[in-house]
C-alpha cells in the first residue's frame, strides 16, 4: 500500500483506542453564538468531555472553512488553503464535528457539505470560532463523560492533533485515533476486534493519502479531507467487516462519494472516530 512521507519520527502506537460509555448528546446551536460555543455548550449540558455531533440543515454567517491544500514546505506532508468566506455565509448539508479540548478549553474539528449559495455544493474544514450561527442549528451524536479528544503536538505530523485520551474500560463504544499510513478500514476492524464489538455504527472524519472507492474510482490527490456520511461494522462470514461510506473533498474542491475499498485507503495525516455499538438493552 502507498504511504505518505511525514517530516517527524514515527510514533510506534498506530492506533489509540479508548473503551469508554457513551450516551446521547443532542441539541440547538443558537443565532448568535459561535459554532464553537454553540458544540461546547451542547456538550457540557450533556456532562459529556469528548465524543462526536452529525450536523444537518441550520446556517452560519459569517461562515468560514479551507480546503486541503499541498504543503508549501517541508515541514509538513500535506496544508491548508486560504480561508473561503462566502458572502452569503453557509447552510449545513451534512457535516460531522469531532469534539474535545484543547489546552483545557472546548476544541472541535468539523468537515462537512454546505451550501454556499454558488451553484454547488461546497465540502470543507469549518473554522468553528469565525463561523457564527444565523439559523439554528440542530446537533445530534454521542459523548463520554470520562473519555475525550485532547488536541496535542504530534511530532510525527508536525502538526497538533486530536488524540483519544481517558482510561479505557468496559463501554458501549470507542473513541478512536489513527495515525498516517494505516489502512482506515481494517484499522478499525482492527480496534473493534480488540474490544469484542462485532456490530456498531461508525462516525468520523479524517484524510487519506489518495483514497480508492470499492468501485475502483481513485482521487489522485495527497491532500483530501473526508466526511464518514454511513458507516457500518457486522460480523460476516468472512469475519468482521467495516462498511464505510465517505464524501471526499480534493484540493480543487471537487466533492467525491462513494465506499472506501477495504484495503487500499492510508490515513493521511490523521483520523477520528467514534464507534457505537449496536445493543440488544
């Protein structure tokens, strides 16, 4: 499998798993508030630290996101674009926040689809303290009281990532870190095997070093920020298998959709997700 060159050393944990209990978190981000505050406020009404929120419909104006872009050094494997701030702001199609701290304050790191009001569809990076909420906004997913994303230097990438911080217990979930160059779906498999799931929905977001679709199309592009907009793990006759169903954003802003063939995506730089799993009780 291909693999993309980081400028650090190569971290030896490849995975980082957090077994933890994870309940519902739901609620309105409110006109006025910042994307940021509206998520942080969602989730300390849960008691909840860390976990992720699936956003549909609802605006921000102003609205600001970037697009991946190619480093423009070697300090890093893969960059940002210059900051997109439609005049007409932006109306949420889909998008996924992954939520934690950073430096003991609420973090988030969203990708998603909007509507821009350009004629298309656009797919980014939300800036969540410069994105301030016109319409409402509804959020739904789960959260752990005890478990989080913290947002932390990591010298491999040279970049401060989201890790999957707590102490790993008995739970109904995972959160889920993994780190460039492993394959994001038998990853997974991988991480639900070692927790004894073998039925769960997938949330998350990330990027992948040239993503391949299991109908063979490939995005010729280092550089891609990915949505996870269905993802499925079930017991096979040929063993645990995740399904994971992704839109995907070039540095051209081209919007891709389609399922990740099971053996050839690299995580780029990094990938983040929370895996439920599904019970009977």
């Amino acid at each position: 499998m291909r693999q993309i060159r980081h400028p650090g050393p190569i971290a030896e944990v490849r995975r980082e798993a957090v077994s933890t209990v994870l309940k519902q978190v739901e609620g309105e981000l409110r006109p006025g508030e910042t994307f940021m505050a509206g998520i942080a406020r969602v989730f300390a009404q849960a008691g909840c630290l860390g976990g992720y929120v699936t956003i549909e419909g609802g605006a921000c104006d102003p609205f600001r996101y970037v697009l991946p872009a190619l480093s423009p050094d070697e300090e890093h494997a893969a960059w940002y674009s210059e900051t997109h701030a439609p005049e007409a702001g932006g109306r949420f199609v889909a998008a996924t926040a992954m939520v934690g701290e950073r430096d003991g304050a609420p973090f988030l790191h969203c990708h998603g689809i909007w509507d821009t009001g350009e004629g298309r569809s656009r797919m980014g990076h939300v800036l969540p303290f410069d994105s301030v909420v016109s319409r409402p906004i509804r959020v739904r997913g789960h959260g752990s009281a005890v478990a989080t994303f913290s947002s932390i230097p990591d010298p491999e990438t040279n970049f401060t990532l989201f890790s999957a911080k707590g102490e790993s217990g008995s739970g109904n979930g995972i959160l889920l870190r993994v780190r460039p160059n492993e394959n994001i779906v038998t990853a997974v498999e991988d991480a639900c095997a070692e927790a004894g799931i073998e039925s769960a929905r997938i949330h998350g977001i990330g990027s992948i070093y040239e993503p391949v679709f299991e109908d063979g199309r490939r995005v010729n592009c280092i550089a891609t920020e990915i949505d996870i907009e269905n993802g499925v793990l079930e017991r096979t006759d040929e063993g645990l298998r995740a399904r994971l169903d992704v839109a995907v954003v070039d540095t051209d802003g081209v919007i891709y959709d389609g399922r990740l063939a099971r053996c050839e995506n690299p995580v780029g730089v990094t990938f983040e997700l929370v895996i439920i799993e599904n019970r009977e009780d």
